[in-house]
C-alpha cells in the first residue's frame, strides 16, 4: 500500500536556494532554512488538527473569537493565526483573519477537495522523522508498518483513508495518462482504498478490478469503494501481495506505490509474476515516486526515500529507469515512462507483454 506526503511538501522541497554561482562568496541562506523549515510544518499541521480553517469557514474572524470558538487561548491563537497569515494560508485585515482561496479548499472539512486527512498523516509521522538519526544508525524503521497496516485498527483506518484522499487527485492524473479502451481484466496489487480501481472502472466501461490487499486495509477499502457505487466492479481480495496468487488471464497489472516499500529483487519478483499472469500483449504499469538516475533528484523523491526508510523495513525509492530496465529483462516491450502533470510527484512505467 502506497504512503507519502502531500502535494505541497513535494512543492516545498523543491523550493531551495541555488548553489552560489562560481566564484561567489558562499550563502548560508539555505542552511538557516533549512534548519528552521519544520516550524512552517508544525504551524500547518496544528492550524489543522485544532481546525482553525473550519473555524474560519464561514468568514473572517478575529483571534479572540476564533480562540473562543475552539476553546484556545486567545494570545496564542493570535500567534498563530498570524503565523499562517505569513505563510500564505491566512489573510489578515484590520486585527481579521480569513481562509485564502487555497485553504478553503483544501483544508475546509467541508470542501470536496479537503486534504486535512493526508495532512493529519504527516502530521502523525512528525515524532517519527524525529528519530531519524536511531534509523540511520540501526537501519530499522521507527515506525514499524505492522503498526498503520492492520495491528492498529485505528491507525490503520486512519492511514487508508488519508491514502484515498491523497489517491483520489493522483488517481484521476493517472487515469488521463492511461487508455485501457477494450481491456476487461485489471488486477490491483496492493491497491489500498481502492481508488484506482475504483476510477479506472468508472472510465473504462467493461473494465473490472480486482485489488489485492492486506485484510486490515482491504476491510476499510471495502467500507470506501462501496461508498463510492462501485462495489459491483471492484472486488477487493484478502493477502499479502508477496504471496497471494496474481490468478491468471489478466489484461492489465497496475502496481502502485508498492516498488518505495521493496527491495530491487522484491520488485523484480513482482513484475515477473505480472508476467506470469498476463495474458499476450497485456499492460503492466508501475506508478510511484522515482528519482532520476543517480537517486538525488527530484529533491522530493530522495526525501521521500527516507520517509520511507523510516516507515517500512525495505523502504526507499528507485530510479524510474531502474524500474524500466527491469520490466524489460522481464520480457516487456514499448517500455515508456510517462510523468504525472505538477504537482504531483508521481512517475509511471508502462511496458506491454510481448
């Protein structure tokens, strides 16, 4: 199952001082931002979990009576609220704050397009990143997945329906990218909430999915595809992706956001067994976050590698091109990659049965 952050971290990281020209003096500008960059992070993920957007939801108010509406303290309210004002996620006019166009979107619970979810999965993972240096040292995660992937069934729900409302805007980008016209079998390996199952049958007609997934999420996949009217073309099948039977037939295999929680010999076994399973001139796809050759570039990505790293006992990121020489050792042709459009991170590997 697929985990990251939101969209404007990717934005964030790539938002960095430039290396001092030739011959210039060095420019400590960067560091200092570098250094202090989790207080922007903090401000956003607590206006969030105390739900100061939706208390601005209706209107601009000031710190008192927003502090009084949330039961806050009303000089630290006032800090804060000016805090996000100054990061761009608040107006403020005459002692007043409102939502911009951009928090009423995505941060009002109300909104179609709310985001607070994804945001409050990142916001869980904040003490993790704190052990960072423990992780580098012992090269174990600091939050082990069993934790968000099923043993916690708080958590886990947690987890899946942050992933549906971030899979949600990568979803219809991957749905734009792909043409599955005529194909009628799609196997989902490690298909979470569902989601693109649940888009790509709604776009395809005569397409049907079934996603593969551990029982602790598919139970909360279940709850969310059924939500969506769509429970009579995507089915969701209890297992573990590395030993679940892929079944047979099948005319495409989407694997997404699962390569960042695998080593190079598990994501070759997946894509062999992809293989296995499709029938001639059938479509393997491959989506998640890739880095350029090399693994430093997209900022985001290698980033990403470590959150990663942090979250999963094989966690880390590849190379799209790594990806790509291996579907192709595996018998695949018409190999292509193919960027989802800004702002989302997200790369997709295509290659065709031959």
């Amino acid at each position: 199952m697929s985990e990251h952050t939101g969209d404007d971290t990717g934005d964030r990281m790539n938002d960095r001082t430039p290396p001092a020209a030739a011959g210039a003096a060095p420019d400590p500008s960067s560091i200092m931002r570098l250094s202090t960059a989790y207080w922007d992070s903090q401000a956003l993920l607590t206006a969030n979990r105390l739900r100061i957007f939706d208390a601005l939801a209706d209107g601009a108010r000031s710190a008192d009576e927003v502090a009084a509406a949330l039961a806050l303290d009303p000089r630290a309210t006032a800090l804060l609220l000016r805090a996000c004002a100054g990061l761009g996620l608040l107006s403020a006019a005459e002692g007043r704050f409102a939502n911009t166009p951009t928090a009423a979107t995505f941060l009002v619970s109300r909104s179609p397009a709310y985001m607070g979810n994804v945001i409050r999965y990142s916001d869980q993972l904040y003490a993790t990143w704190g052990a960072l240096e423990q992780a580098v040292r012992s090269g174990q995660p600091a939050l082990p997945a069993a934790s968000y992937l099923g043993d916690d069934p708080a958590r886990t729900r947690a987890f899946v329906v942050a992933m549906h409302e971030r899979a949600l805007g990568i979803a219809r980008a991957l749905v734009a990218v792909l043409d599955l016209s005529g194909r009628r079998a799609l196997l989902d390996v490690g298909g979470g909430p569902g989601t693109y199952s649940v888009l790509l049958t709604e776009r395809f007609p005569g397409l049907r999915a079934e996603v593969i997934e551990l029982p602790g999420v598919a139970a909360v996949a279940r709850e969310l595809v059924a939500a969506a009217g769509a429970a009579d073309r995507v089915t969701l099948r209890d297992g573990d992706y590395h030993q679940a039977d892929f079944g047979h037939a099948k005319d495409v295999v989407l694997m997404s956001g699962m390569f960042h929680r695998e080593t190079e010999a598990a994501c070759r076994a997946l894509i062999a067994r992809a293989a296995a399973c499709l029938e001639p001139g059938g479509l393997l796809v491959v989506s998640d976050v890739f880095t350029d050759p090399g693994g430093a570039t997209p900022p985001f990505a290698a980033m990403f590698g470590l959150n990663m790293m942090l979250t999963a006992a094989d966690g880390g990121v590849h190379a799209d091109a790594d990806v790509a020489r291996w579907m192709g050792e595996a018998g695949f042709s018409g190999l292509r990659t193919q960027p989802l459009p800004p702002p989302m991170p997200h790369r997709v590997v295509m290659g065709v049965k031959a």
